[in-house]
C-alpha cells in the first residue's frame, strides 16, 4: 500500500504487514536517521507532478579519431558530437585546438583534448556510438587513467552500441558503419579516407589532420541517422518518459504521443494492453495489467 515518509512527506509503496506494526515509515534510512536526530526537513523541496517540466532528452552522439587501436600505443587525435534534438550542429574537436598539446610528449597529446568529450559524457544521460562499448568508451577510459585524469560515467545502461546492436538484433552482411548507411538507403554515406592521411595523421601532420576533421564530423551524421532507424530494436535503454519527464503516455523509443494499441500482451499471470508507435514502429506494453489475476500463483 501507498504511505507518506514521516520526514520528507514523499509517498512510497510498503508491505501491508510492515504498515500495521510500524508506527512510523520512512522512504530511506537517511529520513529515518535525521528523524531520530530531530533534523528538519527545510531543506527538502517536493515538486508537485503538475509542475514538472518536460525537458529534452540528454542524449549524446559522438565518435573519435585516434593513432593507434591500443589505447597504451595510440592517443586521441579528435572527437565529433552532436547532442539529439540538435543533430545539425556537429561539432569537431581536435589537438589542433589546444596549442599548448604539441609541447607535451607526443604519448600525452591528447591530454588537453580529453576531459571535454569525458564531461559531455558525464553530462549525458545516453552516449551512441558505433562500436562504442568495446573501442570509443575503453580507449577514452584507458587514456583518462593513462593522463591521471577522472573516468568518464559509462555504463553498458547508459550506452546505445549502434554496432553491437546490429549485430545482435539485426543481419546485415557487415555491421561497419557505412555498410549499415548503403543497406538503409540513407542519404548521406560515410566518406572515405586515403591510407596515407591516416598514416600523415598518425605522425601528426597539420594538413592530415584538418582533413580528417571532416571525415570524424560526416561520421557523426551517419551515426545519428542510423541510430534512428535501429533504436526500435534496444530494450536496455532509459525510456524516453524517463529521459523527458514527460506525464503522458508516449514512446518509450521516439518519444511519440501517436500510439495505437494492437490486443495484448500475455505473461504467466496477467494480461497487458500492447501498443505499437505510429512514428518509429517501437512496440510496448501498458504498466499496468488490464485484469489482475487473483487466482493462486503457482511456483515452478
């Protein structure tokens, strides 16, 4: 059943039998201790369920450039990223944007470059990324610890692997980036970029490196426009009600409020309402069964 906490006044669910021989309830142990000590809760703001404001979801799209695929032998040379409800403004950072990175050995040169992309993931309630669970997130976890630098917030939860998702959800012939873009149709492809610049770059050539710079930020694009497409697929994300705050019922992919409901959702005991996106294609089903089963549950 539905009870107030005693000292912040925020109502959670307990256990009918804890309610009757409890005289008071608490939602945490840090409410029950500041009761016993006598603190008062005039630091605790409650935000009514009206007054909360929808925000945009806080999802980052990037990807990295780098010298080597060891994160001990290679160092970053740039990042692209773009955030989801502004995926037209791509935006590039690389060593030459730090003076100062050329007068560092060249095994810290990308010290500089760094605690950018790690705070934009820190300050990203989702990362995408191609390949980015097994390459992107380790070598920039590996060169953080390698520069004396604090990790960056990553958690598989909190990544959408676009690759990794194809290759488990989907079947394509290859799962490379500009395999998946030529297999959707999509308008804009992944260029490609001469061996030599990238051996150029490697040795931190100027000239190689502003050329790579436009390769990173089409990545990006691509990236942005395939995860869009596949995302229907992912089941371990935040939903998008999460992500947004948002009361109403809506997508738990896209974020659409076009739902239509198609029968039910069968499990061993209950029944839920199933409903498919109008705008995406997600299927989803209702929180709450359409009728409780009330007959004895069966332990298998």
């Amino acid at each position: 059943m539905r009870v107030k906490c005693d000292y912040c006044g925020i109502e959670f669910s307990r256990k009918l039998s804890r309610v009757k021989r409890s005289k008071n309830h608490f939602c945490s142990r840090g409410c029950s201790d500041k009761f016993k000590e006598g603190k008062s809760p005039t630091n605790i703001k409650i935000i009514p369920k009206e007054n909360m404001t929808i925000t945009q979801p806080k999802i980052l799209y990037f990807d990295i450039e780098t010298t080597n695929l060891g994160a001990d032998f290679g160092e970053m040379l740039m990042y692209a990223y773009c955030w989801h409800n502004e995926p037209e403004n791509v935006k590039v950072v690389s060593v030459l944007d730090y003076e100062k990175s050329f007068e560092l050995p060249i095994e810290q040169r990308d010290k500089y470059l760094l605690p950018g992309l790690i705070n934009l993931i820190n300050e990203a309630d989702e990362v995408v990324a191609h390949y980015g669970s097994k390459f992107d997130c380790k070598f920039v976890q590996t060169r953080a610890i390698i520069n004396d630098i604090p990790i960056a917030d990553i958690r598989w939860s909190k990544i959408f692997d676009t690759c990794i998702t194809a290759r488990k959800q989907l079947k394509f012939q290859s799962n490379r980036l500009a395999n998946i873009a030529e297999a959707l149709g999509l308008d804009v492809r992944k260029s490609h970029l001469d061996k030599k610049i990238w051996r150029r770059a490697n040795a931190y050539d100027i000239d190689a490196i502003i050329e790579m710079i436009d390769y990173c930020k089409q990545d990006v694009i691509v990236l942005y426009q395939i995860a869009q497409k596949i995302r229907p697929t992912t089941k371990h994300l935040a939903s998008m009600k999460v992500l947004t705050n948002s009361e109403n019922m809506i997508c738990y992919c896209c974020g659409s409020e076009n739902l239509i409901s198609k029968d039910f959702y069968l499990t061993k005991t209950n029944k839920y309402t199933r409903y498919q996106c109008n705008n995406c294609g997600a299927w989803q089903r209702s929180s709450k069964p359409v009728t409780k089963n009330t007959t004895e549950r069966t332990m298998y």
